[in-house]
C-alpha cells in the first residue's frame, strides 16, 4: 500500500470525465497528493487516425474536464509532447511515486503503454494501469479450448459472466495542485495548424452534456430500442462520441441500462458488449489494424478507382441512401450504425474498393472513431474479420435497405436536399423518374442529382464471383 503522505499523477486519455474514473477514485483513495495530466502529442494528433472534427471535440471536453477539476479544488495540468517523458519529468516535478490511467488495447496504445512503464520503472516511479474504458476485463474471456473467441454470440454469453468492478460517483473535493506547478494551456485547433470540417457536431462535447443525454436515453426512448434501433430517422442514443471520448463510462452505462431493465435495455447492452468483443479481438489480434483477420481474404484484390472513390465520399454516386448517409457523415461527424452498413458494403462490394480506404475515411470524419470499433465494424462488412458470415450474407442492397429503414424517405430528404421534392414513390429510385416527374420535383437526374454510378445488381454478381475465387482457393 502507497504511503498516505504520497502523490500520485492520473494520467487522462481517452477517459475525460470525473464520475465513475477508477484510476482517480484509486489515486484518492491512496494518495495524499493527486496530479490530473493529460499529455498532447501532436504527432498522434496528425498521425494515422488523424482527425480535426475528433480533435476539436476533444479539446472542449479537456476544457471542460479542467473546470470540473478547478470546481473539486484540483485542476487539470496539461503537457504536450512524448507521454514518456513528459509523465517522467511531471513525476520529478511534483515527487509523485506512481503514475495511474485507464489501460487500452489497441496497438499504439499497448506500445506506448510500455515505453512508458519503462521510462517510470528507470526513474523509480510506480506504473499502475487500472480499468475503466469497457464494461469488463476484455482479456479474460476464453473458449472451452482456451483461445480468444472470434464470434460474437459465444463471446456475449461468457461476458455475462464476467465479474465487473464497482461503479464510482464523482469526487467532490480533491486536494489543490501544488501551487508552483505549471498548469500548461490547452490549445485551440488553430494552435495545431487544423480547421475543424464538421460544421454542424451531432452532440455536444464534454461531460455534462453527455450525463445529460445519457440521463434523457434512458428516461425513455431506450424502451423501444430492440424495435427501432434500425430506424435511420431515430431508435439510437447517439451516445458514441461520448464513448469514444470517455466523458461517460460504459460500465457505469451499462449498469444504468441493466437497472432500468427491459426488452429495449437488454438489447442496448448487447450492443455494449460488441464494443468489448472488438476490443478482445484487438488486444489478441494486433495485427488486423493492418489486414484481414481472414488470411484467405487477404488475397482479393481490390480495384482503383478514384473516381468512384470521390463520389462515395462526396455523396454523389446516385444512390440516396448511400448518398444521405455519407454526407450526415461529413457535416455532423457521426452515421447511423445500419447506414454504417450500406455504406461499408457499397464502398467494398459494389465499388469493390478496399475496406481500409473506407476505414481510413472514417477515422477521418467520425467524432466516435476509434481503432478497436472502426476496424472492426468495416471488417465486419467487408467479410473479412471475426465474427464470419458468407459473404454473400453482407451484401447490403441500397434502395431495399432505405425502403425498409427509411420508408417514407424523411432520412434521404434531410441530407440530399436535391432530392426534396420526389414523391415517396420514387424517393429510392429518382431515376426511374420520367421527365415530367423530374421536371415537378425541380431535379434532373444526371445534372441536379447523379444517376447512379454503378449497377447494383451486376457489382453484386461479380463481388461474389471475387469472393468465391478467393475462398475456393
């Protein structure tokens, strides 16, 4: 046990909240003197997964991270640079013995982790990962032959019976920084050389709002889930970005929801647990942030075609769905999960482009992007990752998707304004519409709004002659 005239740092990541924070809970609990830091390495902020939507809402949770922290007597001391050696230098700074966080699982992650644990183990400094970024511990969980589940319904049964950690309130007070430490500024997105491309963020950053919506969830609307969950016009929480982002706690979430109980709670909290089995997936499988999970799938070669490419991402390939879907994307930061879907499938099997240009796009673009989830949803569609279906089974046909999801096309109308005046008979087929229909709806197919840029039909047949080939041999 630390002595209790210790001090300790909490080192913040991803997890940018004060209620139900194991690593600061613990620190409390253990520590006389507790350090909140977060550390800015700009070289992840214009890395791989690179996002300036992400990274502004990311920069107002720390602020108001900070001032929930400043409200408890505290604050929050920012650093930017190597996590390694700024946590060394800080620990010296302030003569703290130990260093805690949440642990994660994603490549990057497990490797800074290490080199940071080294560089605390050299300067004699205590390296104490705790949980608090899933639901369980998404090591644990094995087959009856001992290896990682790679399906998900197994893997939901086993993590019902996982043992999960108690839920923690909010501190109210937390003893002062010392009063000579440098509390650093946190940049604007200016500052980092971005400018922010989602103009209109489908929820607002930071704990309080997210509690907020949370609290409202489940008031209510999570009732109806297990019936409309796939409803493109509402049905979801839209709680994700505060996932990624830690400013609510999916455990704490996940016992709210199990409490409030029902048909709707329960299939809430399975979608929870997916979340879990990518991370398993990813803390077992490092490798599939670089390729296939399937190795026979590593041998389908995917098409160029950077025209094609550009319409996906414009929203202009002539499929309203697709089309509706990739544009809430680019100005909200965020999709519905079916549309997440359509769009997967259309990008890798109807314009059989690589899954890893969407995945990339995505990470791009989504306030909720995060590897574990990301790589895991497009492999999922691309059916080349764990949980395997033949592939023919995730071939998602646009117009029948947005008939049956979007039945009226209030969805399509929303984002492809262009389209706003087709009737609801040709709303997921404008063009099928004759002249004089165009002409009253105001859109001409091929100058207003495109035709469509592929037959969706004929690119179904020749994806599954591509998959067969490949999994044949």
């Amino acid at each position: 046990m630390p002595s209790p005239s210790a001090t300790a740092l909490v080192w913040f990541r991803r997890d940018l909240r004060v209620h139900d924070h194991p690593a600061l809970h613990t620190a409390l609990a253990e520590y006389e003197r507790v350090v909140p830091v977060f550390v800015l390495d700009r070289a992840l902020v214009a890395g791989r997964y690179a996002s300036p939507a992400r990274t502004a809402f990311m920069l107002a949770c720390l602020r108001e991270l900070r001032g929930a922290l400043k409200e408890r007597g505290s604050g929050l001391v920012l650093r930017e640079g190597d996590a390694a050696d700024e946590l060394v230098a800080l620990a010296e700074e302030t003569g703290a013995s130990a260093v805690l966080w949440a642990s994660d699982v994603g490549p990057y992650a497990m490797a800074r982790d290490q080199r940071v644990r080294e560089a605390l183990a050299d300067a004699g400094v205590d390296a104490r990962p705790q949980p608090g970024n899933f639901c369980a511990d998404v090591s644990k969980p094995r087959t009856g032959q001992g290896r990682p589940y790679v399906v998900f319904t197994p893997f939901w049964k086993a993590h019902q019976r996982l043992e999960r950690r108690a839920v923690h309130g909010a501190p109210r007070k937390m003893p002062a920084l010392p009063s000579s430490l440098a509390t650093g500024t946190i940049p604007s997105l200016e500052n980092l050389g971005l400018e922010d491309d989602v103009p209109e963020p489908v929820t607002e950053a930071g704990e309080a709002a997210a509690r907020r919506a949370l609290t409202a969830w489940l008031a209510g609307p999570i009732e109806r889930y297990d019936e409309r969950h796939d409803d493109l016009t509402g049905g979801t929480s839209v709680l994700s970005p505060h996932v990624r982002w830690g400013t609510l706690s999916v455990r704490e979430m996940e016992e709210r929801a199990a409490a409030r109980g029902g048909a709707g709670a329960d299939a809430y909290c399975r979608q929870l647990a997916w979340r879990d089995f990518y991370a398993h997936v990813l803390l077992l499988h490092p490798g599939n942030t670089q390729q296939a999970f399937q190795a026979r799938y590593r041998e389908l070669r995917w098409a160029d075609d950077a025209d094609g490419f550009e319409a996906w991402k414009a929203g202009r390939t002539g499929f309203p769905l697709v089309d509706a879907a990739m544009r809430q994307l680019d100005r909200t930061g965020w999709m519905h999960n079916r549309a997440r879907m359509v769009v997967g499938s259309f990008l890798t099997k109807d314009l059989h482009l690589d899954w890893r240009d969407g995945e990339r796009w995505f990470a791009h673009k989504l306030l909720d992007g995060e590897p574990l989830q990301n790589n895991g949803n497009w492999q999922w569609v691309a059916s080349t990752g764990v949980d395997p279906a033949p592939y023919f089974r995730r071939m998602f046909n646009p117009t029948t998707q947005a008939q049956k999801f979007d039945p009226d096309g209030t969805y399509i109308r929303r984002w492809v304004p262009e389209l706003a005046n087709v009737s609801d008979r040709r709303i997921h087929e404008p063009w099928r519409m004759s002249d004089d229909e165009q002409a009253a709806a105001g859109c001409v197919i091929g100058e207003d709004y495109p035709a469509p840029i592929v037959d969706h039909k004929a690119e179904r047949l020749h994806a599954m002659e591509r998959y067969r080939a490949v999994a044949d041999a």
